[in-house]
C-alpha cells in the first residue's frame, strides 16, 4: 500500500509550467492509497485509467510492474486538490516498493507528469506532482534550473480550504487554453506568468520572516491575477469572495473549484469556516 496527499497552492500558480514558482502543502486531511495485488484479483473502478497508464509506463521504463490494483481516495473529486495526480504518485510508489525501484522526488514527479500528459493526453504542470513527491511545505521555482525547497510547516499561519462539491470542474480545459494562448504569445498571458512567479518567490519570503499578512496579500493577488486572464466560474469567484469579506487571504487552490484561505489564528479560521459553510461550501482545516 502507498498513498499521496492532496495538495493546495497558496500562491504563483498557475505559473508551473511557464517558468514561474509556485508556494503549495499538502493536506494531510485528503488521501489517495494504492494497492498492488496479486494477479487474477479484480482491478475496481474508477479512475482506473490512471492506474493502468501509470502500470503500463512502468513496465516499459522499468520491465517490471504489477497487473492489478486497489485503490481509495478521500479526495475531493475535480475541484483542484490534484486527486488525479495523487493517484499517479501513489500507484507509482507501490510499483516502486515491489520492485526495488529507486525514485527519488523530482524523478517521481516527473515521470507522474509525463504519464499523464504524454500518455492520456492531460494538460497539466509540474507543481502538483513536485508538492505530493516532497510532501509538507514547498517552494518551487520553475526557473532553467528549477529549484524545489522544502519548509518547514510551522511556517505557516492558520490554514482553511473550502470547496463545492456540486461545482467541481476539469481543470484541463483551463490548461490547455492557457497554453495555447501562451505558445501564440499572448502579452497578457505571458505577463501573468512572470508576475505569479514573483507573487510565489514574495510568499517564500513572507514565510521566512513570520510576515502572514503579505502572505495572505500574494494569496489574494495570485487570485486577481488569475481572474484577469482568464475567464472563472461565478460558483468558485463567490467562494473568494465569501472568504475575502470574513478577512482572509484567499486564492485558488488549483483550477477546479477549491480554495485556500489564509488566517490570522485559528480563532480567526472558525470565522471564515462558519462563512464560507453558510455559503453552502464544504471546509477542511489545516
């Protein structure tokens, strides 16, 4: 058995794939647990082409893999938490395990994108596969080199993600209109990307001196950056704003339909939590 967390962005995304940074943590509330069995058991259900892709790669980088597969995921489906990419690390590091496959992160990470991009065609970037291969508190700065860092968690002020589960939404659409639009070289796009990338290093170093209100504020303007380039579901925008009005920094978890709000205390996270419940939304605390 191996798993893999979900994983929200607090700020730069979606800048991952363009030679941005991105600041995330995974959520150890949210897991996705894979099992490898024995051959003639039953492979169950869905999102089974995940796993069969990931098993099929596998057996051609490595002549090794397995033929079957349990799995569970507690989380939420299509709403930004990175529960596909979860399943492709997870059933990664099982295959790992039983055939004495050394992966390290970035390799894990990597190999997890290229499945699901090259493999089942998906639109994605790199910063979901890096937070659940590292694991905890990262920074990622996707510049040539890229640089991944680990914090330390107790960084972080009080922490609150809030979603829809009625409005969850693929974000590979999201993706491969914003790729598109940056490989045409549209100025718009390609200025957000440098501008979150700013907006994530700035959240490193808020982290760094104990500064949770500039936090909060890249938080807030990775989201307006976002809004500003793209067109956004009015379910996901009132989330925001529901969030903001109860005094916290918030900003898209992912492209799907979460969101992460940053707090002062956790006096302050009931608050925001209580809001965003009577706005009809689900909450999990970090």
């Amino acid at each position: 058995m191996a798993e893999a967390l979900a994983r929200a962005a607090l700020a730069g995304n979606p800048s991952d794939g363009y030679g941005g940074a991105v600041l995330a943590v995974t959520i150890p509330a949210f897991v996705a647990e894979v099992e490898l069995i024995e051959a003639g058991g039953a492979s169950t259900g869905s999102p089974m082409e995940l796993i069969d892709a990931t098993l099929a790669r596998f057996e051609r980088e490595f002549g090794a893999g397995a033929e079957v597969a349990r799995w569970h995921t507690s989380i939420p489906r299509s709403v930004g938490l990175g529960g596909s990419s979860a399943i492709v690390i997870a059933t990664l590091r099982a295959l790992s395990e039983l055939n004495a496959v050394e992966l390290g992160p970035d390799a894990l990470a990597e190999l997890a994108l290229s499945i699901e991009r090259d493999d089942l065609g998906i639109s994605a970037g790199l910063q979901d596969r890096i937070a659940q291969s590292y694991g905890g508190l990262t920074f990622m700065d996707f510049s040539d080199p890229p640089i991944y860092e680990r914090l330390h968690p107790e960084l972080l002020p009080s922490l609150l993600v809030a979603w829809r589960a009625h409005a969850a939404a693929s974000s590979s659409v999201v993706h491969s209109d914003l790729r598109a639009r940056y490989d045409r070289g549209e100025t718009a796009v390609r200025d957000a990307m440098h501008e979150l990338g700013e907006l994530a290093r700035s959240a490193r170093g808020a982290l760094n001196y104990g500064d949770h209100e500039r936090l909060a504020r890249c938080a807030d303007a990775s989201f307006d950056v976002r809004e500003r380039i793209m067109e956004l579901d009015p379910r996901h925008v009132e989330m925001v704003k529901v969030g903001r009005a109860a005094g916290a920094g918030v900003n898209y978890t992912g492209s799907g339909g979460a969101v992460v709000c940053i707090c002062e205390d956790s006096a302050h996270r009931l608050a925001v939590a209580d809001a965003l419940q009577a706005a009809d939304c689900e909450t999990v605390d970090l």
